[in-house]
C-alpha cells in the first residue's frame, strides 16, 4: 500500500525499463566520448603533420638564406677576382643552393612560398648566367646577387607566415 493508502503497482518489467532508460541515457553520451576521442587524435595529427612541415620549411628556407648569403659573397669577390679556387667554391655552393630549393620545393608550400623560391631560382640562374659571361658588370652582378639574397629572406619570411598561419588554423579547428 501507498503512502495515501492508494496501492501502486509496479510494472511487471521494471529491470527492462530501468535498463532502456539507462540505455536511452548513455548512448548518445558514449558516442559522444568516441566522436570527442576521435576528433582528439585526428586534431593531435594535423597539428603534428603541421608542426612538421613548418618546421622543415623553416629550417630548408634558413639554409636557403645561408647559401644565397654565400653565393652572393662570392659573385662580389668574384667580380675583383676571377680566381679558378674562388669559382669552384662557387659552384659547390650554387650545387647546394640547388639542392636546398629542390628539398624546399618538395614541401608542400603554399603559392606566396613558392613563387618566391620560383624568383630565388631564377635570380641565381641569371646571377651564374653573369658570372659565366665573359665581361663582369660589376654593378649588375651586385644587383643580381643582392636580390638573390633578398629573395631569400622573402621565401624565410612567408615560411614563418606560413607556420603561423597554421598555428591559427589549428587553434580555428580546435575550438
């Protein structure tokens, strides 16, 4: 008997309904636990794949820097002296020079980055070009070699603007 002295029945399926009722509950909540993991992991490898790849096209477009640093140092000596020794050090550096572009653009780069690796190429195709040439244009090659290495530092720049870009896509995605 009840409270009020009215009798309350039980359903003969209480177990069943308490059951269905839990189910009813936690379904939707569990499968929200494996989308949430889910979405976790597949967040945590962008971000890793991200993280690496700016972090490549940094390090390549520093080293890109360096030899366009070195090559243009030595189209400028190049120009007071037409040593053999100073010349073969300059095609062992326009060697790695294009290799370091060749790694760059193997990444994968947005098309700011890639025009100006484009632009640093054909800079020191036209620098070598100067210095194979038989009169030396002392300004000329100054002028080649220093927007050589001008466009180097622009293809470093747009690297950190691309990993920064990154870093905002990841937190836009994230939230």
């Amino acid at each position: 008997m009840g409270i009020s002295g009215i009798a309350l029945a039980f359903p003969r399926s209480f177990l069943r309904l308490l059951v269905a009722g839990f189910l009813l509950v936690a379904l939707p909540l569990a499968a929200a636990l494996v989308w949430s993991t889910w979405h976790a992991d597949h967040l945590a490898e962008q971000s890793r794949s991200a993280v690496f790849n700016a972090a490549q096209a940094a390090r390549v477009s520093r080293s890109l820097v360096n030899r366009a640093g070195a090559i243009e140092r030595i189209a400028r000596q190049a120009v007071v002296s037409a040593d053999a020794e100073l010349m073969a050090d300059y095609a062992r550096v326009r060697s790695s020079f294009d290799q370091v572009s060749r790694e760059l653009a193997s990444l994968p780069l947005e098309t700011g980055q890639r025009a100006a690796l484009t632009r640093s190429v054909a800079l020191e195709g036209a620098l070598n070009a100067l210095l194979a040439g038989a009169p030396r244009g002392a300004s000329e090659i100054a002028g080649h070699a220093g927007a050589l290495t001008e466009s180097a530092y622009e293809v470093l720049a747009i690297s950190y603007l691309v990993a920064d870009h990154e870093v905002e896509r990841l937190r836009s995605a994230s939230e």
